[in-house]
C-alpha cells in the first residue's frame, strides 16, 4: 500500500483520538504535527512514539511540510483558514466537524476545494460505523417511516471530559454545533434533505455562553423530524436518535447502540457501539487521495449541507 504523509493540526482531546489510527493504518506516516503547546507536542510525540517534525506555526506546517495530506482538528473558527491553506497547497484534507463556524465560510471551503480538485472529507464517525451500516441494511424492515426525533440531555454542558475555553461558548460552542451535525448527516443520508419549519432556541442571560434548550420541527425530505435538546438537568447525559415505523422502531441510544422494537417486543440491543470507525474513516480517505475520486467520503460540500441546517437551530 502506498504510504502517504499526513499532519495533524491541533492536539486537544478530539485531535489526540486519531492519531493511533493513522500509527496502526499501513497507508499513512504522521511526519508532522502542530499545536502552539510545545510541551503537548513533545508529550505526545513520546505517547505514540512519533517520528514527526514539530511546528508551532500550522501555516508553516502547510507550506514547508511535504504533506499528502493533514487532518484540521482545532476548533472550528480556524478550520477555514487551514482549509484554504491546503487547498491552495493541494494537499488533502480531513477536518473535524462542524466544517466551519459559519455557512459562508463553509461554502467558500466547499467551492474552494471543488476548484482545486483537492480531497476532502469531515470526520463523522457514526458514518463509518457498523451500527449505522447495520441500520441502513435493515431501515426497510420497519415499514413506512413515520417520525423521527432526536433527544438529547446533559446533566452539564460542556460534558466532564470535554473541558476547553470554546465548547461552552456562543461562538464555537454548545450542543448544537457540536452534537447535532452528526445526525443531521445521517438523516440527509437516510431520508432526504432536512428543513427546520420553526424552532425556539434559549440561550443565557450571559452573551458570550452557549445555548441551554432547544425544541424544533422540521422535515427529512417527507418525514416529520422533531429535535428536543436542553443542559443542566438532574439525570445522566441521554442522547437517542430514533426512527418510527409502521412496522417497527430503530433507536441509536447513547450515540450509537442500535437497537429495535415492534408492536410484539421491546426495543432490543441488535448491534453494540464500534469501539472505532477509524479505520474504515482511513481506508476511504487512503484511497480516495490514490485514486483522485472520493470513495464513500463525506465530503465539504455535504458539510456545507448539514451547516446550514444547524446555523438554523441557532437562530
């Protein structure tokens, strides 16, 4: 398999995540890495026992770092500018999600990349993984699709584990640009293109912090779709995305564990979360950027898609 160079933009808790898959996977070497801590750097270049050049300066990175590719993990108002970077480069890309930190800047990421014939893809895990291969290949099973809702509640926000001077804020942060996108995705994939039809969104009396609810009717194409969020609950975090059928249900329950009823059972575990979709994220990027075609990517032009509908949320 032929070995491709890759940099990692960003070091923080998402960014750490991949960096065993890109180690384990034959097709790609981490020969570069940024992030303006020094010391994160050394430290997780001694974890993972990488070989990379270290930059302080991404953009340097981007310029000088003979890369095939590099993966955007800082948050999402830089994602933008290390994009276009890239593209100008012809390098690669693979960015977190959201794509970006607004619906203009995320077209002009798409139609920038479009131009330049650059390969890009946004990490949305749930994409890869075999529950929601498991659910695709069934979906049928259940009859006419009725209703879909997603529901999610955090005991906090930011979540214990997800502590950082954006998550929490109007700008960057919330559940809404964080949690939503990915089954805005899935459900464009599964049902059509949604439309939000009204929303009541509430956020704090302090500007600069994120939402706290948010309750919304929309459509997946033709179907009913109903998002119910809200923070600072007295109950542990629940987040379920659930379709109704005429003949059944399907429910992701705590992001990803597929389960299924009917009107003679209840709702039943069929498929347990993937431990990682990494590695099938990998494959499909690996050979997308040999062959010079997207292969089962998602790609900065579906990003742009799934911006527009939760830029409505926020509203």
């Amino acid at each position: 398999m032929q070995e491709l160079s890759i940099g990692i933009i960003g070091l923080g808790a998402i960014g750490q995540r991949l960096i065993p898959a890109f180690e384990q996977h034959e097709g790609f070497t981490v020969s570069a890495i940024s992030d303006v801590n020094k010391e994160l750097m050394k430290q997780t270049s001694e974890k993972h026992g990488l070989k990379a050049i270290h930059y302080i300066n991404a953009e340097e990175m981007i310029e000088y770092g003979s890369l095939d590719a590099v993966y955007i993990a800082v948050p999402p108002k830089h994602h933008h500018h290390y994009a276009l970077l890239a593209a100008k480069r012809r390098i690669a890309i693979l960015c977190e999600k959201p794509l970006a930190n607004s619906t203009e800047e995320a077209e002009e990421m798409s139609a920038t990349v479009k131009e330049a014939q650059v390969i890009n893809a946004i990490h949305f895990p749930l994409h890869y993984s075999l529950e929601v291969a498991l659910l695709k290949e069934k979906l049928s099973s259940i009859g006419e699709i009725v209703r879909i809702e997603l529901t999610m509640r955090f005991e906090t926000w930011p979540r214990f584990w997800q502590q950082n001077d954006w998550i929490a804020k109007r700008e960057q942060g919330g559940f809404i640009r964080e949690i939503t996108p990915h089954f805005i995705q899935l459900t464009q994939r599964l049902f059509g293109k949604v439309a939000i039809t009204s929303n009541e969104t509430h956020f704090p009396e302090t500007e600069e912090l994120s939402e706290t609810s948010v309750i919304a009717l929309g459509t997946a194409g033709h179907v009913p779709l109903l998002i119910n969020g809200h923070s600072g609950i007295g109950m542990k975090d629940d987040l379920t995305y659930r379709i109704y059928g005429t003949k059944g249900v399907f429910s992701l329950d705590q992001w990803s564990e597929l389960k299924y009823a009917t009107a003679d059972q209840p709702l039943q575990l069929i498929q347990e979360r993937s431990i990682s979709a990494s590695e099938t994220l990998l494959l499909s990027f690996h050979q997308s950027i040999i062959n010079g075609d997207p292969v089962n990517l998602i790609t900065f032009e579906e990003g742009t898609a799934v911006q527009m509908v939760f830029e409505e949320l926020l509203k």
